[in-house]
C-alpha cells in the first residue's frame, strides 16, 4: 500500500495498532512499510497511584470546518493563485479534530521541550487545551520540578508524583499535552506505566542523533523500547523543533492521526472505550469488563464480547 504526504521533508513515522495483530506503518519518503511491533515491556515497580489535580483544561467547543470558498475570499486569493499552506493546515486540522472526537493528543519522548513545542502547536489547530506534565506536577508540589523531587526524595517518589498527574489527565477531554523528558529515566520510559496514557493518540518526538546512537549500541538506551508504544514517531533533525520544521512537521503529525483514524474506523472509539473502562492496559486489544489481567482474548477486530457493541 502506497501513501503520499506532501511537504513532510523529515521523517515521520506511523505506528497503528492493527486488530489481531498489532503493526507499525513507517512514512519516509512518501512510501509506507508495514513492521512487525513489540508486545508491551514489563517492570517490576509499581506505576499506579492516587494522587488528585486541582487544574482542570478549559473546554473549547471546536469550529465547524469552514468551506475551502469563503477560506479563500477571507484571504483575498485571485483566480489562479495557489491556497495558503496556514488554511490548508487548518482545514486538515479541522478534519483530524472531528475524527478524534475528544480523544487527547500527547507528545513523548526524551527532549521535554520538544515534546512542549509540538503540544503548543497542536492545541490551537485542534481548538484543544494545552497541558504541560512538568507544570502540574510544579503545581502540587510546592514548586519543585520532578528533578528536584527525584533529587531530595529519590526517584521511585518522582515517579509516583509524574504518574499520578498521567492518572488524572487520563479523564480529560480535547488536551494537548506535552510529557516529562526526564533524560529517558521518566515514567513513559518504562513500558509498564503506559497504562494511563494508551487512551491518548501518543506521538514518539524522536531525534536523528538519539536514533543513530540507539542503532549503534541499543544497550545504552532502554527507554526507546518503551517509547515504541506510541502511535506515531517523529523524527526531528535536532533536539527541538526549529521554525523551519514546525509547518512541516505539525502537517506530518495531523496527517498521520488522520491515516490512522482512516485504517481503523473504530481507533477514536476503542481510545475513549479504553479509558471508560478504566485504563486497565489491555491495549490494543479490549478485554471484556471482568478481565482480571491474567490472559488475553483475542478478536477480529481487537474488541472482544461487549467491547465491540460500546465503541
């Protein structure tokens, strides 16, 4: 199967969740590739954690799709003039957003501030709410970051704080959010604590030079295993978006979420069906509600017994 997605320069890379068996699509240079993917890795620590949040996002009803006609008297365009790259962004945007139907959005990976700079551009597109993990966990903790907390309290307590903050966003609608980095020793570097989050669109913001060195010595680097869970992987060429790459890649991103929705009808509705059931991590593959974690069923279309009948 061959896909074109104009104007992506770098690289950007699907992972769908298939219905018996899950799979990956890599985008590079227009052309798709189908990959085997991994099962979920495992830790011994627990993840879990009860913790509450006091910020709550504000709620934005999003606009109906404006018609490409008066998106284009708005702007003044002549007779032969070619659409605006911003209104054509927009308008796919737009599309995305009622396809998702609330679904959250959220960036991982190692580089925060990337991870920071792609939510705050996808926020506005999607008429979402921008949220930042790093914040609120400052918000409830007097301040300190998760480095200061990992650093006074030990890194078991940080965890424990990031991934109740994970816990609570996992309830919200319409949010874009951007992850801890963490220099890969967060919670989203261990498989184990995706739980929460596997009701999101996740989207991997990766790098060139962390990829090439991860090739060369895999060891050094078991945090991207974990972050192989995520639907879709960009390829930035540094460490944070440039202004160059920001057009490009937010369009590469909506495009994906859009090819994903596209190949499985029901991808939005098994995300919301995942977190009504309560983020119990049997993701991609629903189990039935009295699922007590031990064994897996599996179905046609990844839903199994009454799953299919609720998405």
């Amino acid at each position: 199967e061959r896909r074109k997605y104009s104007g992506a320069s770098h690289k950007i890379i699907i992972m769908r969740t298939c219905c018996v068996s899950p799979s990956r699509a890599q985008i590079t240079d227009a052309r798709v590739f189908v990959l085997s993917s991994r099962r979920r890795s495992s830790s011994c620590v627990s993840c879990s954690s009860s913790s509450s949040l006091n910020n709550k996002p504000r709620r934005y009803s999003s606009s109906s799709t404006s018609s490409s006609k008066t998106a284009l008297r708005a702007h003044g365009r002549k007779k032969g003039e070619s659409i605006p790259e911003e209104f054509e962004v927009q308008k796919l945007a737009n599309t995305v957003a009622k396809l998702l139907r609330g679904v959250n959005v959220v960036a991982v990976g190692e580089n925060e501030k990337a991870n920071h700079q792609l939510s705050e551009l996808l926020a506005p597109l999607l008429a979402y709410s921008p949220m930042s993990v790093p914040e609120l966990i400052r918000g409830i903790s007097d301040g300190k970051s998760r480095e200061d907390i990992a650093r006074l309290e030990g890194d078991a307590e940080a965890l424990m704080v990031e991934n109740s903050v994970h816990e609570q966003l996992s309830q919200f609608l319409r949010v874009s959010l951007a992850t801890c980095g963490a220099n890969g020793v967060g919670a989203l570097a261990r498989g184990d604590c995706w739980a929460w989050i596997f009701g999101m669109i996740t989207i991997w913001v990766d790098d060139e030079e962390s990829a090439k060195l991860s090739e060369e010595n895999p060891e050094r680097f078991p945090q991207r295993e974990a972050y192989e869970l995520a639907d879709i992987r960009v390829v930035l060429k540094g460490k944070e978006l440039n202004e160059e790459e920001k057009g490009k890649t937010v369009r590469a991103v909506l495009e994906g979420v859009k090819a994903l929705v596209d190949n499985d009808e029901h991808f939005a509705g098994k995300k919301s069906l995942y977190t009504r059931m309560g983020c119990r991590g049997d993701w991609p593959i629903l189990q039935a509600p009295e699922w007590d974690g031990t064994s897996e069923t599996f179905s046609e279309n990844g839903l199994s017994g009454e799953e299919k009948s609720s998405v």
